[in-house]
C-alpha cells in the first residue's frame, strides 16, 4: 500500500505535534515538580512519555508504508506558568489541537479511501476523547475542590493516583 503524499505529509505533520506534546508534558512535568507537586509532576512525566508512544505508533506505519517518518526538530516548550489550573488549562488547549489534527487526517482517509489508515488513526480518535476527557475532569475538580491550598493539594494527590510512568523520577 501506498500513502498519497497528502496523507504521508498529514502524519509527518503529526509526528511534530505528538513530539511538540511530549516535550510539552516533560516541560509541565519539571514546573511541578520545582514547584512543589510531585503528584502532577509524575503524571505530566508520565502524559509526557504517552504522546513519544503515540509519535512512535506513527513513525513506525510511516516506515512500514516505505514513506518514511521525518524525525522533527521542535521549539522549546513553555516552561512557566502561574500555577497548577493554568498548566491544566494549556494541557487541554494542546490535546484539542491534537484532536482536530487527528480529525483532519481521518477526513483525508475518508476522501482518499485510505483504508488502512482510517483503520490505523481510530486509535488515535478514541485516544483523544480520553484525553480531552481527562483534562476536563481536572479543571472540574478546581469547582469541586477549591483553589486554596488544601484543594490543589487534592488535585495534586489525585494526579499522583492517576499516574502510570513505568519510571517515576526521584524527587
């Protein structure tokens, strides 16, 4: 099978964004961790070491299609913020980005009756209903929780519960 270079282009381009994402997610994992949550800063590292997943799911249908992945070079992220909820906020403004990308490769699927692809990034659209999901779910607990201390140190612990890195970084 053969990738048309519009799609080919369209999953090089995504390569970018889910490298632009991870380095994104390491540069929220060390504010964090610097700054105090360690449960935020073991989940960012995790998120972070999920999107370089996700770029490799690429990379690898892109070599295997002979259309070979385009290894990025990406900008330095952001790695200020004024606290946790507008950390959380940049998080879902960046998976929305990613989805919306996402969607525009499906619809180039559709329209080329790329098949294998289409088959391949449905993954990825299910992938990122969780992720806008989780990210939502957070902002909400900032209503529920509160945004004092005592309520940041509860979205702190339940981030710690929510991370999965298989190597948590010693504090």
């Amino acid at each position: 099978m053969k990738l048309s270079p519009k799609m080919k282009k369209a999953l090089n381009d995504q390569v970018i964004l889910e490298a632009s994402a991870s380095n994104n997610y390491l540069a929220m994992a060390s504010w964090c961790e610097v700054t105090g949550y360690q449960g935020a800063a073991n989940y960012f590292y995790a998120q972070s070491d999920e999107e370089r997943t996700h770029m490799l799911k690429i990379v690898h249908f892109l070599n295997v299609l002979g259309a070979v992945a385009t290894i990025p070079a990406v900008k330095a992220p952001t790695s200020s913020y004024t606290s946790l909820e507008e950390l959380i906020k940049t998080a879902l403004k960046n998976e929305q980005s990613v989805t919306k990308a996402i969607h525009n490769m499906v619809e180039i699927a559709q329209k080329e009756k790329d098949h294998s692809t289409y088959a391949f990034l449905e993954w990825f659209v299910n992938e990122q209903i969780q992720e806008e999901t989780k990210f939502e779910t957070l902002l909400q607990k900032f209503d529920l929780l509160g945004r004092d201390n005592l309520g940041i140190n509860e979205i702190d612990k339940f981030l710690a519960s929510e991370a999965t890195a298989s190597t948590t970084p010693v504090a």
